[in-house]
C-alpha cells in the first residue's frame, strides 16, 4: 500500500525510514520480524509497514509524545519506557497495550540488535536504542541539532544534561545517529554541544531569546540558541 501522506526510503539493508511532515520513525526488517520504532501522527502506517515486509512487527516507542505514537492504536501493543505510561495514555485517543522497556534490555531482531538507553529529560521516560555493532544510535527528539522542547509538563532540564553526559560515556559505541525531527542523521559530536549547553542554561548563561520560529510554543517560550544546541524553553 502507498499513503501519499509519507515519505518512505530504505536508508540500508533492512532499514526504512517512513516520514510524515516534520517527524519520521524507523523500521527494521530482521530475520523473524521486523521492529518500528515511533507511530509518527496519522495515516495507515500499519499498512505501509506491511508493503514493506510480511514479517511480524514490534514495535517500540522513544517517547510517548502525540507526534511519535499517532497510530500506535494500529497494533496489537507497543513497547515503552513505564515513565512513559500515563503520557502515552493522555495524548492518543485510540491506544494499543503499552509493555514495559526498561535500561539495559536488548531487541534482538537477528539482523539488528539494539540496547535500550534510558535518557529521561525531553521526556521522563525517553529511550535512545543503541546498535553496538553497526555502530549506530537511534535518538529520539532528544539528539538533534533543530529546535529541542524542555518547557511543560514532564520536561526536565537538569535530567537532560545528566542523559547527555550519559551518552558521552557511550560515544566510542556509536558513529551515527538518527534522529526523529530535521536531519535525519547527526554527527555524535552534537552530543557535546547539548550537555555544554544546558548546563549553561542551569549556571544562568543563556544567550538573547527569540520567538519561536515553528510558531507551536506559547508565546511565553523562547528559543535559545548556542552552537548546534537549540532549547525551547520557558522565558527565563
């Protein structure tokens, strides 16, 4: 089946990504099934999964933001992080079984194996999912260099800098990263420049706000900027 309402491309061997508007989530065709990662917002993705393999799919969610399970009620369960339980619930209205993910768990899919990386702080239950021999990271909303949500419920600036200094500790794993909005990937290296960031934001060091320039935030959140990092934050 084709929905015109994505943008569908294999990426590598086994790997898709299927894009709607300004988010995207990933699917990975391995032996005995298939794993996708993040439901993007509407459409029949179940169907568009399905064109691209008869293989059973699992699916896992980074962060149960709206734009990120939109058709998760397309599937049987999905997979998630259990500080993400009560969020998923509010934000979709129509919702498959949410099973638990936790730090350190592994998805192996015989041609892909993916660590679960617990990175709370954009989210209070955020993942990245870590693939140690094709040397690559999935990240979430949560490892880019467009603009990052840290203001509202559930966001946590001092988490997020302890997660991204996590993942400075992970960085001869990876070569990589895929992320959900804007580039698709991202060198490592942003990683840096996100921690240095906010733990600027925290000292009190933040540059000259400006307005949101996707329009969504209220106007009571302003973007700061430094180098490749890029917060949407509560006017401070």
């Amino acid at each position: 089946m084709d929905d015109s309402r994505y943008n569908v491309f294999q990426t590598d061997d086994g790997f898709w990504c299927i894009e709607q508007t300004f988010v995207r989530s990933f699917l990975f065709v391995g032996e005995q099934e298939a794993l996708l990662v993040d439901c993007l917002l509407d459409g029949d993705l179940k169907a568009r999964c399905e064109g691209i393999t008869d293989k059973p799919v699992r699916v896992v969610i980074t962060h149960a933001d709206g734009d990120h399970t939109g058709c998760a009620g397309q599937f049987d369960k999905v997979y998630m992080h259990p500080a993400e339980f009560d969020r998923y619930t509010l934000k979709n209205k129509a919702i498959a079984p949410a099973e638990p993910l936790w730090e350190g768990e592994v998805i192996d899919i015989g041609t892909f194996r993916f660590e679960v990386v617990l990175i709370p702080g954009h989210t209070p239950g955020s993942i990245a999912l870590l693939e140690r021999e094709k040397r690559f990271l999935i990240g979430g909303d949560s490892i880019q260099s467009g603009p990052i949500f840290l203001f509202g419920d559930g966001r946590n600036v001092p988490a997020f800098l302890a997660s991204m200094e996590k993942l400075k500790k992970l960085r001869g794993s990876f070569d990589k990263v895929y992320a959900s909005h804007h580039g698709l990937t991202e060198d490592p290296a942003v990683i840096e420049d996100l921690a240095s960031f906010a733990a600027d934001v925290l000292a009190g060091d933040l540059p000259e706000p400006q307005d949101d320039p996707g329009g969504k935030a209220p106007p009571s959140v302003k973007l700061y900027s430094r180098g490749n990092a890029h917060f949407l934050l509560s006017e401070r």
